[in-house]
C-alpha cells in the first residue's frame, strides 16, 4: 500500500501535505492470486478507505504485478465510489516479452505492444462506459544502454501523449542504502544519478516536459486539433512567420488538423499543408499551398 501526495507547502513553521488518493495492493502477483479474491478483498479495503475518508481516490491495480485488468470486462465493479474510483496499472519492456523490443522493427512491436496493453488495460478508457485509468508505474534503464528499454520508451511516450494518460515514474532514487542484501546498490532506473545530485539521463526533462502538461481538455469548446510531436526529443514542430518548419519547445504550440490516413496534415487557419520529401537516406517535412 502506498500513499500519493500532492500540494506540499511550507508555512513559517509547519508543512502540510494532502492525500489525495490511496491504492489498494500493490501488484498482485504468484500462484494464489486469481479474479474471485481479488473482487472480494479489494472492494472490501475500498469499501473502508471510502468510508474512512469520501475525499480520497481510491486506485485498484490488476493481477500479475498489476498489468492484467482484462478481467473487467466481463465483471465491472458494485460501485464508483461516488466517482472516486480510479484504475492504476503498470507497464514496462518486460511486461511480456522483452525480447521483441531487440528483435523485430520498431513500428511492428509497438504495434503488439501496445495492442496488449488496450486489450489488458487500455479498453477501460474507450469502451461504452469508460472508467479512470491511471499508468501507476512504468520505466526504463537512464542509461540509455539498453535496446529494449529505448525502443519501449518511444512506444510508451506516444501511447500517453495520444491519450493523455497521467502517470507515475519508476523511479527517483539513484540508489539505496540496503536492497535486497546489497549494500550501496545502485538504481539504474533512477531518474537521479548515484549521488543523488544530476540527473542520470540529461534528456529526462525535455522528453517528458510535454507528458506533464494537460494536453486534451475534457471541458473545452474549442474545435479539435493536432500537434507535431518528436518522441526522441520531446519537441514539436512549429511554424515561424515565414512558414518555415522549426523544432522547438512547445511553450505557444502549432495546431494541425488531420482527417486520418490518406488525408493531408493542414495548418490550421491556412491552406497550407505538409509534404513529405526524400534527399540522400533522409525524409524532410516541407510546408505547401
């Protein structure tokens, strides 16, 4: 069980912290774990926590190590909990076969990848009766040292970038005092270097700048459109007064529309739109009326 805090501040001589969720078991896993016990104790604690404190959001992970809730969609849950409810679940290269990642082109496993990851988890936000769906736990070796971890990354970014998932990130620590009876061990998937001082990939924060923002709005009126995103880079493509095609930071984004395959990517307020040439062995995006 773990507690996810928000909202810390410091007074003159006090600091508060507020729970703003609690979740339930964290990775249900082995050979006794199974689909009746689980609805059973699961919303017995949920039970409780609701009635201990109505505020809170309660988050229930799935069975094997919290990447299976594919059982829902044959037994929904008795109750929302007065929309407290929240599913959470956790995915990484391994969460299947981690192999794959080395093995077979990019664009093919991502596309397994993530098709197993609808079909265990992703259903629950676009089936007739979407519910909350929170990514609890992912991640990935800092180094950048290996093949499976870096290709998993880029399909994991553009899946929660094209949903706007939120998320939780395995891990900030650098290292640790004691684990596992070693003494000084080292967490390559530490979002800090060993120290505790820099940061372990230097990339870390411009990747992920764009997935800490809310990037669809449940409650605008505003007309739907699309932008350019760099999945390497955490950049995206933005247009300058001369239509000249530009990566940057998305502090004032470009909007595109787009009708689906076969369909042209417009400019939005134009009639401008993308071209895609060859020159040598690279593909460049150019702007055309």
């Amino acid at each position: 069980m773990f507690i996810i805090q928000v909202g810390v501040y410091k007074t003159i001589d006090l600091i508060k912290t507020y729970m703003v969720g609690m979740s339930l078991r964290n990775e249900l896993r082995g050979t006794r774990q199974n689909e009746h016990d689980r609805y059973k104790y699961i919303l017995r604690g949920a039970r409780e926590v609701h009635q201990a404190n109505p505020n809170v959001l309660i988050l229930l992970s799935g069975l094997t190590w919290g990447t299976d809730l594919s059982f829902l969609k044959m037994k929904s849950p008795e109750s929302n909990f007065d929309n407290k409810l929240v599913y959470e679940t956790h995915w990484y290269s391994f969460s299947g076969d981690s192999k794959i990642w080395e093995l077979q082109p990019l664009n093919r496993v991502c596309a397994k990848a993530t098709k197993w990851f609808n079909d265990q988890n992703g259903f629950l936000i676009s089936n007739d009766n979407p519910f909350p769906l929170f990514l609890g736990e992912f991640g990935f070796d800092q180094r950048g040292e290996k093949q499976a971890d870096n290709g998993f990354l880029t399909c994991l970014v553009a899946y929660v970038a094209e949903r706007d998932l939120d998320w939780g990130l395995w891990a900030l620590q650098g290292s640790y005092y004691h684990r596992e009876g070693n003494i000084g061990a080292e967490e390559t998937f530490g979002v800090l270097d060993f120290n505790w001082k820099h940061l372990r990939n230097p990339t870390f924060q411009r990747r992920f700048r764009l997935l800490q923002t809310m990037i669809q709005d449940p409650n605008s009126n505003l007309s739907k459109s699309y932008i350019l995103y760099h999945l390497q880079s955490g950049q995206c493509v933005q247009v300058n007064s001369k239509n000249e095609l530009h990566m940057r930071d998305f502090k004032k984004l470009t909007k595109w529309s787009y009708g689906g395959d076969g369909t042209p990517v417009r400019l939005m307020g134009s009639a401008l739109c993308l071209k895609a040439v060859v020159l040598g062995f690279h593909q460049w995006f150019l702007m055309i009326a």
